[in-house]
C-alpha cells in the first residue's frame, strides 16, 4: 500500500456523506465520491472498521455493510492483515465521454476553445524554425511573451515590467511553484472557503495549515471573520480568487478588498488573487476588485479559462525579487513551458479583451439557460445571481450534496459535490454547476438533477451502481 488514512481524516473528508436512504450505503457512496474525485488515492488503506464507526457514531455493523458494498463495486478490497485498501479506477478520464451523446462532465468549468485558435496556432507553428533554434529550456519565460503580458497589465493601468512576469505552464503550476517556494512547514495559509481544491491541495502538498474565510454568492466575504483570522492565525500567505470566484461567481466590492489589504499588511502576509477568471465578464454593472500595486500581492493568471483548457500557458505577476526566487526554485518542478505554447500565447495575450468579449457571449448564453432550467425544475432550490464566471453555486436546502452526485453520476451526470470545495469539510448544502457546456446540454443536465433529486429525497440509492466505473 502507498498511503493510509486514518478514521479521524477520513470523516473529515466525507463531510455530509449522510443521505436519506440506508446509512451503509451513504456511507458507501461518500467513499465512492472520494475515490472518484482523486481525494483518495489507490492503494490507500482505510481505517479499522471499529475505528471509523466510532469517528461517525455508527456501528461497526454499518461500517462492515459500507464496505461489502465498496467491495462488490471495485472499489476497495479487502487483505488479511493489510485491512481494507482503496484499488485503481477501471475507468476513463472524465473527458473520455465528450462525444458519445450520452454523458454530461460538468466537473470541468471550462468553455470549448475560443473559435479563433485553430488560426493562431497554424500562424505560430510557421516560426517553428525559428523556435526549434532556442535552447527550450527557460524557467523565466520568453522575453515576448512577458513582455505581451506587461503591456496587459499596463494596459490595465497597473505598470509593469518583463522582469515581473514569469510564465508557468498553466495557473495550477503557477500556484505549485508559489507553495513550494514562498512557504514552509506549518505556515498558515488563509483561503476562502468554498476555494477552489487545487489550489488547497497544493498548499495541503508542502505542509501548510489552512484557515478558511466563508464567501458566500449572496452577502461575499465574512469580513469579520478574516480579520479574526489574520489576527489570530499571522499567515504567511492569503489565497484568494476576487474577480468571478470559483465557485461562487461573487466579486469583491471596493470596502471587501480594502478590508483584505489592511489585515495583510498589518500581518505581513502575502497576498496571492487568482486572476484565472477575471476576464470572464457577462455583465456585471460594477467594475473589477481593484488591488493597489504592492510588493506583497502576487497575481496568477492563465489562458485556460478564457481562450482554452488544453493550452497549458499561464503567469505569475509579482515583485522582481520574488520572480527571482521563484525561478531559482523552479527547476524542481519543471525546466521552463514549451516554446510552442509560449509562441501562441503571445500572439493570443494582445488579443485578450476581444477573446473576453466572445467568451462572455458563450457564457451567458449557458447561464441563461442554466437559471431557467433550475428555476422551472427545481424551484425549492436556491440560484444565485451571477454576472460572469463559470459557474452557479446552488443552494440545495438539506445536505445532500454527495448522495445527489453520487446518483446523477449513475445517470450519467458528473459533477462536483459541495463539500469538494470546503477547506476543512460542510458545503454539503451547497452543488457547483458550471455554465460553460452548450445550453442544450445544461437543459439535459438539469433534467438529470432533477430525476436524481427525487431518488434522493425518496431515500432511494444510486441506480446501476455497477457502472459506477463505466459513466463518469
């Protein structure tokens, strides 16, 4: 076995795993979603079956159910004197599906690439001559291309130089290198809770200890809440995304940043705002979070959101000594981002305001359609108002979360449940449902929901639990 996770994590893991049905066979699924979201790696061993009953007030009868039925599906198997171990997914990449016509991945929040890539790689790739004649090994980035960026930001009335640029091969990379670099052991890092989960796992990876600040879609940040945080906790750094944040869609109001910079000032704390969805403005009526120029803010951007997934381009803006530390610290991670991808991305950053502007006509035509499909099928629930982003953060009304995904994954719906954004466990009230898919394909993702809400609040379990492995 590779790793093992003790009954008092995974409880904490499992969140509101509790559905209306057999409490074996929620129990059952909340390890199921753990599995199939990566937060339970293969070969991890469980705990005793008597030592997680206790961490959940079951009975060890329960737990014994949950997992004869984690086994029956392939999910765990059982070895005398090993216990119980998690075993590899038989089963494809999410993205495997896109073309049959039957499965929905909403787990990805990511519209389909900007129409107008195809051009811009056939024009790069006529340079490759002149690529192929560089080294291809550069932990800073390619002059022109940083300084593309710059003019991006000055552009944005925020003045800056090549020298405070350096590219990474995508936002997450970016964010690594960041927590690698800038943290240690047992830092505390203050992210809002729901956050985006890669970005928690990242600073999870080097040992840092995470404090959550609440956001909420309708009231935005607790601000009381943060500045207790900052005051009690003194973190080395703050994570937050204040522009269209992920998952809520809510924007920091001009008093919500002022309130942020002031605490971390007083503490000293780096600021690091996830710029990955800043650019995607449907209509909002105010303008963007607006950050002062400060040596301790740090900002993370990349082309995955707005122009597409699979271009791995993304960049850290920050203080030139602390460009330099992060490209000294580099070469563990990588040796520099492709020269291909850096060559499209230059010709693409100049281009980013009218990328944006396509890009917020395919949104909003997938978050109209998404509001008036839930708000006709399922009207108990709560949808937010949302002006740009990629996705809707719905209120559920009981915290069902994680048997809902399980079952509409059996459906052939995949989603995230809420408590995957949590940072340290709820959210089980609460599923994120990106817009970014073709309305039609949303209409029939709520259709989906639907059908699979009523199973859940009837107490019925996940139809065809043995294709499990087969529909995500």
């Amino acid at each position: 076995m590779d790793s093992r996770i003790s009954a008092r994590a995974l409880a904490a893991a499992l969140g509101g795993w509790r559905g209306s049905g057999s409490a074996y066979e929620s129990l059952a699924d909340g390890i199921r979603l753990l599995c199939l979201d990566n937060r339970l790696a293969p070969s991890t061993a469980l705990p005793a079956e008597r030592e997680l009953a206790s961490a959940l007030s079951l009975s060890r009868t329960t737990v014994a159910a949950a997992y004869r039925s984690l086994r029956a599906t392939g999910h765990i198997e059982s070895l005398r004197g090993s216990g119980s171990v998690t075993l590899p997914l038989r089963r494809n990449d999410p993205g495997g599906h896109e073309g049959d016509g039957a499965t929905i991945d909403l787990q990805q929040a990511s519209p389909a690439a900007w129409p107008g890539l195809p051009a811009v790689i056939a024009e790069a790739t006529q340079d490759a001559p002149a690529l192929v004649a560089r080294i291809g090994y550069d932990v800073v980035g390619d002059p022109r291309l940083r300084a593309a960026i710059a003019r991006h930001y000055v552009e944005r009335g925020m003045p800056t130089s090549p020298d405070q640029i350096l590219v990474t091969t995508g936002a997450q990379s970016a964010i690594h290198l960041i927590a690698s670099v800038l943290l240690s052991r047992a830092d505390r890092v203050i992210l809002e809770t729901p956050t985006y989960p890669h970005a928690a796992d990242a600073f999870r990876r080097v040992g840092a200890r995470l404090v959550g600040v609440p956001v909420d879609s309708t009231t935005g940040w607790d601000l009381e809440r943060a500045a207790q945080s900052f005051a009690r906790a003194l973190p080395s750094l703050a994570y937050l995304m204040p522009d269209f944040h992920n998952p809520t869609g809510r924007t920091m109001t001009a008093g919500e940043v002022s309130a942020f910079v002031a605490a971390a000032q007083a503490t000293g704390t780096l600021l690091v705002l996830d710029e990955t969805t800043a650019q995607l403005d449907i209509d909002r009526t105010s303008g963007p979070a607006w950050f002062p120029d400060d040596d301790r803010i740090i900002r993370v951007a990349s082309l995955g959101k707005t122009v597409w997934g699979g271009l791995r381009v993304g960049w850290i803006r920050a203080a030139p000594d602390i460009v330099r530390r992060l490209a000294s610290g580099r070469p563990v991670h990588d040796l520099g981002t492709p020269e291909i991808e850096q060559a499209i991305a230059t010709r693409l950053v100049p281009r980013l305001d009218e990328i944006a502007r396509q890009r917020g006509d395919v949104l909003r035509a997938g978050r109209d359609a998404l509001v008036a499909a839930l708000r006709s099928e399922l009207p108990d629930w709560e949808v937010p108002e949302v002006f740009g982003g990629v996705s809707l953060w719905v209120g559920l009304g009981e915290p069902l979360s994680t048997p809902l995904v399980m079952n509409a994954r059996a459906r052939g719906l995949a989603l995230s449940a809420g408590s995957r954004f949590a940072v340290e466990g709820g959210h089980d009230r609460r599923l994120r449902v990106p817009f970014t898919a073709p309305p039609a394909t949303l209409e029939r993702a709520v259709d989906v929901l639907r059908v699979a809400w009523d199973d859940v609040r009837d107490g019925r379990t996940s139809p065809v639990r043995e294709d499990f492995a087969t529909v995500i």
